[in-house]
C-alpha cells in the first residue's frame, strides 16, 4: 500500500519541483505517471521536462504514443490510462487522485499551488477523502524555504 506526499508549493513553481521528484523518482528505478488537469498544462510540463530539473532532459512521453509502455514517465490527463505501469503517481494543479490509485502504488505525489486558495481547499479535500480511506498521508511545506514535513498521518490497519 502507498503513501501520498502533499506538496505545498510557496517558492518554487510545480514544474520545477516535479522535476526534481522525477529525477529521484527515475534514479529509484520507478516508472511514474505525471496526471496534469488538461492539455494545455501537460503540453507545459512536456516542455520543462525536456530540461529536467538541472538543466538535462528528463525521458518521457505523451499518453496515446506508440511506445507508452516503454516510458520511464508517461504524461496524462484523467482517465487516459497509464500505459507505462507506474510505480508512482504525480498529480498538478488538482488533477485527480482516486483511494484505489494511491493503494494501488508505492508513492503518490500531489503538487499544488499555496497561493490558489482554491487548489487549497481542494487538496484539503483530497487529504480528508484519502485520509479517511486508511491511507498513509504526509504533507511538505517549503514556506521556511526548505522542505519540511508539517504533517504526516499513518495507514489505518
């Protein structure tokens, strides 16, 4: 069973950061998901990861290709299926996160937006809804300018 890992975001931009978890992510030998809300946003990411998160490129590619399942992070929208058979998953901008997905993988990140407080409110709410289906949940802040988690709450058995 997973764990989701809240990424509060107050200094640094989601792409920025995604990169660097993908890069560790990728280093760990994981295949990862990365959900965006729509494609104008997935088209973003595309273009970021071409640089990584120093400056070098970061192997992915875009649901719906022909060699999806060879790739180490498959770019998505909800419900375009993960070709890859990820690991993890990396949800944007709220981009959505079922109980069964986090269960069904060894790490789910959620990156949002402190300044939103809409994308606020609606990751309180994904904390509440995957909280009270029992699964493990961590929330990182980087308000102090470093990482740090602020919470964390364990698996119900």
């Amino acid at each position: 069973m997973g764990a989701a890992l809240f990424y509060h975001l107050t200094r640094s931009p989601a792409e920025a950061v995604a990169a660097s978890l993908l890069e560790r992510a990728l280093a760990a030998g994981w295949r990862v998901e990365l959900r965006s809300p729509d494609a104008e946003r997935r088209a973003a990411l595309d273009a970021r990861l071409w640089l990584g998160a120093e400056d070098g490129f970061l192997p992915h590619g875009i649901a719906g290709g022909p060699n999806d399942r060879l790739q180490p992070v498959l770019l998505t929208l909800p419900g375009e299926a993960a070709g890859n058979v990820p690991q993890a998953l990396m949800s944007v901008d709220g981009a959505p996160v079922g109980a069964d997905e986090v269960a069904a993988r060894d790490r789910v990140w959620l990156l949002f937006d402190g300044a939103d407080p809409a994308a606020v409110d609606h990751a309180r709410a994904q904390w509440k809804t995957l909280t009270g289906a029992g699964l493990a949940a961590q929330y990182w802040s980087e308000e102090s300018g470093r990482w740090q988690m602020k919470s964390e709450r364990a698996a119900a058995l």
